[in-house]
C-alpha cells in the first residue's frame, strides 16, 4: 500500500525540532557543498563515482516534482482505487482522496530529497543554505542543521551509486518488503547525517540518536493528527525503524557491515522491528500465492490492487479499532499475508489471507478481526452480510464484501489451492 514515489527525502521533523524554515538563499554555496561531500564521502568509506546534481526549487514546484513521480509511478486511477481498496479493510478513512493527501503530506512535511530516478538532490528555496528550529533561532544552529541536511540527502546520493536504489524501489507487489529496504537506506543516511555533524558515530552517539529518534517521532505524530494513521507510520517507520536496526549493525560491524545490508536486505517491516528476527535466528516471511480466488470473484469483478500489508501495517488495522497493546501482540505473530482487492462499479471486495507463527496466533488474529468486523459494521448480523473469517491451522483468510453464503460455497478451492513458500533469505 506505499504509494510513495521512489526518492528519498528528509522529514522537517526528523531532526529533532518542530518544522524549520531556512534562511534565505537561491543556491548551495559551492565550497559547502564540497567540504559535506568529502566528509560525508569519508565517514561512510565510499566515494562519489559521479558528480551530485543540486537544483533548488521553490515549494510549488516541489509538490509539482512529488505529483509528476505519482503519476509515473501510479496514475490517477491506481492511486483511486488504492484509496478504496485500504478504505474497505480498514486502513484509510472512507472518500480519502489519497494523491492529494500524500501531496499535502510531502508538501508540508518535507525538508529536502534525493531523486533516484533524475540522480538529483532537490531542496526548496526556503531551505536551501541553513536550517533552524524558529526564523529567529542562531546562525550557528540554522548552519548546523543546514550541514546535516545536505549531509543526509548526499548520503542517499552515495547509496544510488553505488546500490543502484532506483531499481530496488519500483512499486511492487510486496510493499512491506520494499518499505523495509525503505528503512534500511533511511536509517543509514539518518545516522550518516548526524555522524557527520557530531564528527562520529560511536556507541554514546548511536545510543543517543536512538533515543531523539524516537521522542521526534512522536512530536511528529501529534503534530499530523490530520493526516491518516496509516500515510504517517509507515513514513515514521523508515526512521524510527531504520535507525534502530541499521545501529546494531553500525555498532557491529561499522559502514562496510552496513554496506552489506543493500545486497541482503531485510525482506519484512517484521525484521525491521525485530532485528533479531534477521541477526540472530532469521525468519524471512512466508509468501502467499492464491490460486483459487476466480471460484469466489467472477468475471465482473475487477482486481484493483495486490499487495503484501506485513505485520507493520497490521499493527496500524488493528490499532485503528483495538488498544496500541492489543495491536502490537496480534501483529507480532504475523508471518505472510497476501491481500488482493476487487471492484465491481460501486462495490469493494477483498479477500485476505495470513499465516501466523503459531495456531495460537492465527487464533487471536481470528479473535481480533471479528472484533474488528463488530466495530466496522456495528447493528448488524455479522456473519451474514459482511465478514467471512475462519482459521485453519496456523492460516486465516479474511473475505469482506461477498456475501457468507457465496464465500461458503466457493471458499474450499482457495483453501485447497493456496501456495505457501518461505521467501529466499541470506545474510
């Protein structure tokens, strides 16, 4: 479900201060640019193969720059039916218009990015030489922050070159493995930036830095109460997880130990938030393939979207109607789910299987959706006109929008031809 366009881009909030504007400035001063280059080129032990392109662009330009890569990426009719397929699981409110709130969220809360697709690093005009946490804050300080945000931005520069990230980024039909390679490359340029300004990145820094991480991640949250739960986390969830598990590495085995995660990464948001679950005993997901679903949509459903929520985005459902500690222990048993959604003029159905680390967690996860359903269609006869919903072993398979009596006589040839395999892993 990332609708996001592949550049990398620096938060306003990630910096550990509330929105920053920077002083004035049409251009980055050469001999600047050049010392943050070599020191960012030096700390990360990996040279610049080309030269950086910097433009500057005022912000209206900028959300013209983030619409352009959405239409590219996406177009107007995927990212509707997106819209419509998350709304009817529960993830997006119902008639969010999704290009326009991810324009509005780039447009608001981005400092600056790196373009993979143009090889260019673009900052707006407004902050484009220094940076500080309020117009009147010191010159030193709006410098220091200016120094860290070209540092973290060459940063994504060096990983490009050298990691070709534009080819890892495409939109697939595994968003949950490419959001965690998202945050692999957040979390190194995150660490690489403020190594730079505090001149290293030894253990009292990393310890440090995984603290202001997580206390600006929820400044972040309070200030986007606006924005869906779902757009905001898993953009947080590129810094707060990516720096969490890129440290243990960086604190492992230094840069050459982090260079080795673009040639294996983490293949699950579930590794990432789990980083013993990819260091110390790997448990790479498993996929699902669905074959049987023609029996339960026929040929006037339209497939709209086929993707891979991962246990982040579980976590995200579930606290959307459950407590933050309910949601956490019902998605930390996640293992594999496939998520396929269909249209047929007005009508939204989905079907939706999950495999779980346990019979036990497949049964809670069962528990929690029906409770869910109760919330989503509260008044209502739940089993007749909603929410199909049955385990078998450690699996569960999630149909809205069909009604029961069609599920139930077109579900045993999805239950029979599903394909489970455990995804390739090394590392």
């Amino acid at each position: 479900m990332r609708a996001g366009p592949v550049f990398f881009f620096l938060l306003l909030a990630s910096a550990g201060c509330a929105p920053y504007p920077m002083a004035g400035g049409e251009a980055v001063e050469a001999d600047r640019f050049a010392e943050i280059k070599s020191g960012i080129a030096l700390l990360r032990r990996l040279n610049f193969e080309h030269e950086v392109v910097v433009e500057v662009q005022g912000r209206e330009a900028m959300r013209r720059h983030f619409e352009g890569t959405l239409e590219r990426e996406y177009g107007d009719q995927k990212l509707r039916n997106m819209a419509l397929a998350y709304a009817r699981i529960g993830l997006y409110p119902e008639g969010l218009d999704l290009k326009n709130a991810l324009l509005d969220f780039y447009g608001a809360q981005v400092a600056a990015f790196y373009d993979a697709a143009g090889k260019k690093l673009v900052m707006p005009e407004d902050l484009a030489t220094s940076v500080g946490s309020s117009a009147d804050a010191p010159v030193e300080l709006k410098t220091m922050m200016g120094d860290m945000v070209l540092a973290h931005e060459l940063t994504h520069a060096l990983q490009d070159q050298h990691f070709s990230l534009q080819d890892r980024l495409r939109p697939s039909n595994d968003d949950d493995a490419r959001l965690a390679f998202h945050a692999v490359a957040e979390g190194d340029a995150t660490l690489a930036g403020f190594g730079y300004l505090f001149r290293g990145t030894d253990d009292q820094f990393l310890t440090l830095m995984g603290q202001t991480v997580q206390d600006s991640m929820r400044a972040a949250r309070s200030g986007l109460t606006g924005v869906p739960d779902a757009i905001v986390e898993e953009l947080l969830f590129q810094y707060y997880g990516g720096v969490s598990f890129v440290s243990r590495l960086l604190r492992a085995k230094g840069w050459s130990g982090v260079n080795l995660l673009y040639g294996a990464p983490p293949l699950s948001t579930e590794q990432v938030l789990h980083p013993e679950k990819f260091f110390d005993l790997p448990d790479p997901p498993t996929t699902i393939e669905l074959k049987g679903i023609s029996e339960l949509f026929g040929s006037d459903w339209a497939e709209i979207e086929n993707n891979v929520l991962g246990e982040l985005m579980v976590r995200v459902l579930f606290r959307r109607f459950l407590s933050e500690e309910e949601a956490k222990r019902i998605a930390g048993g996640w293992d594999g789910d496939r998520f396929i959604a269909f249209r047929r003029e007005n009508e939204i159905a989905f079907v939706w299987a999950t495999v779980w680390d346990s019979p036990q967690e497949a049964e809670e996860f069962l528990l929690g959706y029906r409770a869910i359903l109760e919330k989503k269609y509260p008044g209502t006869q739940l089993p007749a006109a909603h929410g199909y919903v049955e385990r078998r072993d450690h699996s569960v398979i999630v149909v809205e929008g069909l009604e029961r009596s069609r599920v139930e006589e077109r579900i045993e040839k999805v239950w029979r031809d599903i394909e489970l395999k455990e995804k390739p892993f090394s590392n």
